[in-house]
C-alpha cells in the first residue's frame, strides 16, 4: 500500500480509547450495545491491536479476497491450492437465475480465469453447511454457467471441446469425521474417475480444506521448520487465515514477509470504526444464522438415530415373533401325535 507505513503490531487504542470512540456516536453506541458481550471483547481486542481480523467469516474474507480489488491475491491464493498458476480476468455474479428469475445458489466469491476456467471459492465454519450435495449442486451451477456462456457466444460454432475446467473450492473451519480419518491431511483434492482409466477429460475439479486439521497438526510445524515451510504458499495462506493474535501474526511476517502488505491493510482498516462495526455486525448474523442451522441438521441427526435404532427394534421384535410362532407351530404339532 502506498500509504504512510503504520506499526502493525502497535495498538492503534487505548481501551479508554476506544470507549471514548464508541460514545461519541449514538448510531455506533446502539449497534455495539446489542452486540452479545463475547462479540464486544472480540471487537475491542481489535481495535486495541491485540487480535487482527478474524477471517473466517464471508465479511472478512471478502473483505481481504474481494476480486474486484485484489485479484493477484485471491488469484495467488486459487494457485497454491490448485497448484498451477492462474489468472483472474473476470469477476462473475455469484447469484444464479436460472428458474423465473429466481435465486437458485449464492455463491461466495466467483471469477473467471485467463484460459476460461470458473473458480468458486467457498468458507464454510460447519460441515453440515456444505454436504457433498450441495457441493455437487454447487459445481452442476459453474458447468451450466459456462456452457450457457459459450453457447450465447459460439452459437451453432459452439463445440464442446471449448468447455474449460470449473474448481470448487471450499475452505472449512470445521470439518465431521470424515476429514478426521486422514489425520494431518488438510487438502483433499479429486475429480470423477472411471474404474477403468478412460482418458475422458472430465472437468470438475473439488478442493476441500480442512483448517482444523490443519491448524492442529501443521501449523506449529511451521516455526520448527521455517525455512522449508517459508516457500509454501498454501501453507503460508492457510496459516494467515487461523491466525488470531497479533503476537501470532508478528512470528508469522517473519516466515512470510508478504503477508505483511496485508497486516497493514488491517491496521488502517481500524480507523474506520464505523466499517469496524458493521462488518462486526455482519459476522454476529452470519454466526446466528449457522449457529441455527447447525442445531437443526444436529437435532435432524439425532431424530434420524433414533429412528434408525426403533427400527432396529422393530426388526428385532418381529423376528422374535416369527421364533414365538415357530415354537407355537412345533408345540402344536407335539401336541397332536
């Protein structure tokens, strides 16, 4: 950035401060007085430099990735997960009409790369919030977006050779069981297959990150072995989205300078506290709104057991029936001779 160069690890407030800042607006006074007191203590860490942004939120992650303004990031980001250099030419509308004009999937962050490829890029705090379904869904989306796209362009010349890769990336704070049977595998990459190699050219591509996997078993590897860790992009960026403290993101700059661009946009951004609050806000609703989910899928889980397990019953009581029956038609038949 080209603007005067900030300390980043020295806090921007004091907490009197910051207090002061707060209840100098009625407008900012009542948004951060029904902020739950969790939410409260998370926003005055910030603006006081002790924690930076938490970034697995839709806000702060578009906030940093937003394509509109920083495509060489998110393009460098896609790259080390895809592992392949691209190029972003185009931003694309992450809602889809395809029905009456209506709002079928919203996307997070969509873009078109140099050679016509379609990158979705997915956070997710819940596994139950993108299932392998929507996932599949998700990615019928970006082949029926490209091939309408081609098909408007090329007309009767359209040939479906001129179809290009679609990746779907999701990064996942949380991952289920699942994840958890390949302990220390944090990128799961894949694509359709045939039993029998084939040599068809399928373009879907899936990337899924797993960053509690990640967080739990590579992230403290990377200041035991910094210099072979330092020229690890994927790494470098997975680390940057899990880092809380400033202490943290200090030791971070240090195996990956190139972060530091980014620090400093989250130390200015402190001095919009007004921006401040309303992104705040914006992460408050989105972590309701799957908090509810989440209790839903959990009790649709259980109700699904215990279905599941009465049935077991069922089946088991009506095979003890048929054995009861069996010994009635055996005692009877003893009877009668």
């Amino acid at each position: 950035m080209k603007n005067e160069k900030l300390n980043i690890y020295k806090n921007n407030y004091s907490n009197d401060t910051f207090n002061t800042l707060i209840k100098s607006d009625a407008s900012l006074l009542y948004l951060y007085s029904r902020f739950p007191d969790e939410w409260k203590q998370k926003l005055e860490d910030f603006m006081t430099g002790k924690k930076t942004l938490p970034m697995l939120y839709d806000a702060t992650f578009k906030f940093i990735f937003d394509p509109s303004k920083n495509k060489e990031r998110l393009a460098d980001l896609i790259s080390s997960i895809i592992g392949e250099e691209v190029e972003i030419v185009e931003v694309i509308p992450n809602e889809s009409f395809f029905i009456e004009g209506k709002t079928l999937i919203i996307m997070d962050i969509l873009v078109r790369l140099a050679d016509g490829s379609i990158a979705d890029v997915e956070i997710q705090k819940n596994p139950y919030d993108f299932s392998g379904e929507r996932l599949a869904c998700y990615t019928s989306d970006l082949i029926l977006r490209q091939y309408s796209r081609l098909k408007s362009k090329y007309g009767k010349n359209f040939k479906y050779k001129d179809m290009r890769k679609v990746y779907s990336i999701v990064i996942y704070e949380r991952t289920n069981e699942q994840f958890h049977e390949y302990p220390e595998v944090f990128l799961h990459s894949g694509k359709p297959y045939f039993k029998y190699e084939l040599g068809m050219d399928l373009i879907q591509e899936y990337h899924l990150i797993a960053l509690d996997i990640f967080k739990e078993f590579t992230y403290h590897k990377i200041y035991e072995d910094a210099e072979n860790k330092k020229n690890d992009r994927l790494v470098g960026w997975l680390a940057f989205l899990v880092t809380e403290s400033m202490d943290e993101a200090k030791n971070l700059v240090k195996v990956y300078p190139w972060l530091e661009e980014i620090y400093q946009e989250i130390a200015y951004y402190r001095n919009n506290i007004g921006g401040v609050i309303d992104m705040y806000s914006q992460m408050i609703a989105e972590l309701d709104y799957n908090s509810i989910n989440f209790i839903v899928d959990e009790q649709k889980a259980q109700i699904e057991a215990q279905k599941k397990l009465l049935d077991e019953k069922d089946a088991q009581l009506d095979e003890k029936d048929a054995q009861l029956d069996e010994l009635r038609k055996i005692i009877e038949e003893l009877r009668s001779k």
